[in-house]
C-alpha cells in the first residue's frame, strides 16, 4: 500500500506552518470517503496520514488555511486549499503546500 505525508510552509514567513488541520479523502463515485485528518506539527509537517495505506485512485488533501491564517494574525484570501491527486504506484507520495495569504503551489514531493 501507499503512505502520504504533507507538510505546509509559511511563504511569507519562510517558516512551517505548524497547527493547520488537514484532512485527507479518496473518490469513491461521485461522493469523497474520510479517510483521516490531522494536524501540522511544529515543523509544518504531518508524518503518516495514511496510517492504512492507501489504495489507488484519486484523493484529495484539503488544508484548513483560513483558520491558520487567523490564528497568526493574517487575513487571506482562501480559506481552504484542496489539492486532488492520483494514485497508481505502490510507493510513498509527498504532497508539500506553499502557502502565502494571496497565492500558494504545490508539487509531486518525494
């Protein structure tokens, strides 16, 4: 089974973004499955989200930004970043977002 891990940096700040809730879910026909949330830790970063694998098929992670970005004094724009994925390989997929209060990316990590 495939692992996934995340972690979010303050591109502002240019440090992690520690406390943001993610929460990860996988396509299942139209609707989207739970399958786990968490929270970044002091480095910007959360381990092990899948803890059971996961199967192939599409996923996304969405990011709980707005409230981050309250709790450190700054106003943005999204109040949530939903990054959707897909899985084909059995092997560990790292999915890192580059967060600032009017943009942010994300890429393939490894």
């Amino acid at each position: 089974m495939s692992s996934l891990s995340t972690h979010v940096l303050d591109a502002v700040s240019g440090q992690p973004a520690a406390g943001v809730r993610v929460t990860l879910e996988r396509r299942a026909g139209e609707d989207w499955q739970p399958l786990g949330t968490g929270v970044t830790d002091a480095d910007g970063r959360l381990r092990d989200l899948a803890p059971d694998g996961l199967d192939a098929g599409v996923h996304r992670l969405t990011f709980a930004t707005g409230d981050y970005f309250a709790a450190t004094g700054q106003t943005g724009f999204y109040p949530e970043v939903t990054v959707a994925f897909t899985v084909t390989e059995d092997r560990h997929h790292h999915v890192p977002l580059l967060l600032s209060p009017y943009a942010y990316s994300t890429y393939r990590g490894s």
